[in-house]
C-alpha cells in the first residue's frame, strides 16, 4: 500500500490538564506539529494518494480553530466559568473531550477524517495522525 503524509508546522495553541498535578494544569503554550498520513484504496487519475494543493480545508481549518486558539477539556469547569464571565472574549476556545495531547490528536482524527470524506470520498483516509507539542513529546493514533 502507497501512503503519503503531510506535516502542518508550528501551530500555536494553548491547553491545559486540570486534573494534573503538576505544571500541566496551568495554561501553556506550544507551537504544534500535525502529520496526516494517508492511504488510499487506489490513486487518483494524477496517480496520487491524495492531492496535497486541495487539502485547503485542512489548513482552512487549522486558521479558524486552531491558530492562536486555547482547546480546553468539555469537563473543565474553571474554564466554563471563565468563558462565561467578561473575561471569555480574551479565549478563542476550542472544545474538546479531554485536552491532553492524546486527547486533540482524537479530535483532530476524527474531525480530519470527517472532512478528508466529505473531499475525497472513500478512496482516501487518514491511517495516522502524528501530534507533536514540541520537538521532543508527540503522540501518534493509528485507528
Ligand atoms: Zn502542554
């Protein structure tokens, strides 16, 4: 099977682990790697795998969402009351089930592999997704 992968570099978005008893649970900062790697059941007619110049939804995406955004868990309570108080219009949050970063790397498969079907149909799918939070920590989901 052919794979290709594509890498979206140096996303800034910031999260947070409230249950974490160290500096994980304070607000931080990374500048973030996403790498798609794809599989498709055939090439196209151009004898790709997927056509990297039309994932623009990919990248429409990671500018509206994640770009300078906060991705928070849904369960995090101190931040639902920030967010609902005059300090909220300071976040451009991001909601997810748990905001670890094994936590986005689901949310961003299952969001990735929504849009990627909506574009490309069933031929192509995502096998992994690679998250990076720096050069030294990442994730990798291979559903
Ligand atoms: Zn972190």
């Amino acid at each position: 099977m052919l794979t290709c992968s594509k890498t979206y570099k140096d996303i800034p978005f910031a999260h947070r682990q409230p249950l974490h008893e160290g500096h994980c649970s304070k607000i931080h900062g990374h500048n973030w790697s996403i790498t798609l790697e794809f599989q498709a059941s055939e090439l196209d007619k151009n004898g790709f795998v997927v056509d990297f110049g039309k994932l623009k939804y990919i990248k429409a995406f990671i500018d509206s969402t994640l770009d300078h955004a906060c991705l928070f868990s849904k369960d995090d309570a101190i931040i639902g009351d920030l967010a609902n108080s005059s300090y909220g219009d300071l976040f451009n949050i991001c909601w997810v089930e748990n905001a670890s970063c094994e936590g986005i790397a689901l949310f961003l498969y299952e969001t990735f592999s929504k849009l990627i079907k909506e574009n490309e149909g069933e031929r192509v799918s995502i096998k992994t997704i690679t998250l990076h939070e720096d050069a030294k920590n990442f994730v990798t989901y291979t559903p």
